[in-house]
C-alpha cells in the first residue's frame, strides 16, 4: 500500500516522537532491503524513576547487576510489583533491545521498617498492565499481564496462582498497528479490563492506534477455564480483532456495544471512501456470539435496522 502525501505527514510527525510512557511499544521500521527490523532504529517505552510496574513475564531473576549473567538476587513471578528507581543505557539482550532499570521489590507483607529489596531487570520483562479478576469463573482470582514479544506483538499472560510450576501461565500473541505505516512491525498498545457486568464475561481489550493516522486495531482476549474447576489452568484465547484505518480521505472506523445479558457484541462499522472525487460513506452492523471463548458472527440481523446503508 502507497501511503498519501497526508498520511506522509503524519508519519513524519509521528516518527520524531518517543513512545509515551503510558503505554508500551516495541516497534521499528523494516529494511527495504532485508525486510527485516533493523535494530539501532527499534523504539520501546522507556520507564521513568518512581513508576510502579509488574513483571510481565512467567518468571524473570532479578540481577544484582544490569547484565544477562549479573549475580541472582531473586526470582521472581508474573505479576510482581516493582518500582523502578534508576534507568540504564540502551542495550541488547538475546533478541530484544532495551534498557536495564534499577527496581526494588514491593512487598507489602514485610515487615514495616524492613529494607526492600533491589536488583536489576530487562525491560522487556516490565509491564505497566496487570490485572486481577475471576477470569474464567472459578472463584479464585487470576492474574493478567501483557508485554511486547521479540514478534513485535503484545503477549499477554495469564496465571494461576493455584497451580504449580510450570505449567500455571496462558499465554496469546496479539497483533499491533504498526506505527510505519505500510512498512515497519510493532507499535503502541494500551490495555484495560472489561468486567463481566459490561461485556457478559470478562474481556481484556487491547487498543493498539498510531497517535495520528494509518491502521488501527481492537483486539479483546479471553480466558476460559474447564467448567468452573479450581485449581486448573485454562486458555487465553483472542475472541475478537476488530481493524480500522485513518488515511485521509479514506477512513475506516467502528464502534462496539456489548450486549451483556445475551453475551452479545454488535459492531458498526462506517467506512469513508472517494470515488471521483465525492466521498461515499457505508455504514454496516454486524452482531457477534460468545462461542467458548470467541466470538462468532451472527449471520440473521439481530434486529431489521441491522442493515448496510450507502451514502453518498
């Protein structure tokens, strides 16, 4: 795809900018030549001193110096809260690049006066999201995290406290917006908890969006147990990706209703396209079904007004 002369504007715009801070990114321009990342033009979220963050991997051993092979202070488990207290340079660990962050551990069962404790930790183990819930409807709380994999997707986790090593974590990739639009891989996602009570289960949406213009993708994740046993690690399953694009004058956009009651989501899709001049705008509904852990299209309108319209 040629990108506009508009949409090369914002990609000017866009590219001169860091990641903010309050969402991850991991994500770099391909090489016309290789048609790979090239890695002294990669870009992550750096995390600044006195940010509360979580480990978002399985486990990570937390070092005693900022090195691959620094001394082992402590191993620590998904979901861990840490703050960070100082920043590294820039630097390669196995296939990610990163920075090292100086963390001290927060542990709200020690005892009070007790010194935390400290060590270092890659960046692309650290995770501003955590979330924890009755994923799969068991009773017991899980916990969720999600990073950025050396795929350049956002991989969430989920674990189960109750279940033993190593088999207690669940894990999705998800595809992100690329913020080189039309050439490049990883970009920005933000992440929230939906509870059951809003969508009729309970649904991590993951928003992934350059901050101008190009593709753009919603993604929620589900985790679904086996029929309500304790103690059982389930699967975290990608139930529905919805993509939209914002390349003047062409626009692709959609808005979601869940219906909780009927575990139902219906999706309007408007879509903006010029043809001879004249901008032609379509607008389309599509209702979706809670199906073990996805969502399917309902075929049959759900309602007669469920139709597409075409204006010029």
């Amino acid at each position: 795809m040629t990108p506009t002369p508009a949409l090369l504007l914002c990609l000017a715009l866009t590219q001169s900018e860091p990641p903010p801070a309050s969402v991850l990114e991991y994500s770099g321009p391909m090489s016309e030549e290789s048609g790979a990342v090239d890695r002294e033009e990669i870009q992550f979220t750096a995390f600044a001193p006195g940010q509360l963050l979580y480990l978002g991997v399985d486990e990570a051993n937390l070092r005693a110096t900022a090195a691959a092979d620094g001394a082992r202070v402590q191993t620590l488990m998904l979901g861990t809260p840490v703050r960070v207290m100082a920043a590294g340079a820039r630097a390669t660990v196995g296939e990610y690049v990163n920075a090292w962050y100086q963390v001290s551990v927060v542990d709200a069962q020690a005892p009070q006066g007790t010194a935390p404790v400290t060590g270092w930790l890659f960046g692309n183990t650290l995770t501003p999201f955590r979330f924890e819930a009755d994923l799969d409807g068991d009773g017991e709380l899980e916990v969720a995290t999600v990073v950025m994999s050396n795929e350049f997707k956002a991989r969430v986790r989920v674990l189960e406290p109750n279940v033993k090593p190593p088999r207690r974590v669940s894990s999705v990739d998800v595809d992100v917006a690329s913020t080189v639009y039309g050439g490049g891989r990883g970009g920005p996602v933000d992440v929230k908890l939906l509870p059951a009570k809003k969508a009729g289960v309970p649904l991590l949406q993951l928003d992934s969006a350059p901050e101008r213009c190009g593709d753009f993708v919603t993604s929620y994740v589900s985790y679904t147990g086996t029929g309500g046993k304790k103690g059982v690690l389930g699967k975290a399953r990608l139930a529905l990706v919805l993509g939209g694009l914002k390349d003047p004058p062409n626009e692709s956009t959609f808005k979601v209703s869940f219906q909780a009651a009927k575990k139902q989501v219906l999706v309007t899709r408007t879509s903006i396209e010029e043809e001879e001049g004249q901008p032609q705008k379509v607008t389309e509904r599509k209702v979706y079904q809670w199906q073990d852990g996805e969502y399917a299209e309902v075929k049959k309108p759900a309602s007669p007004d469920a139709v597409s319209e075409v204006k010029p």
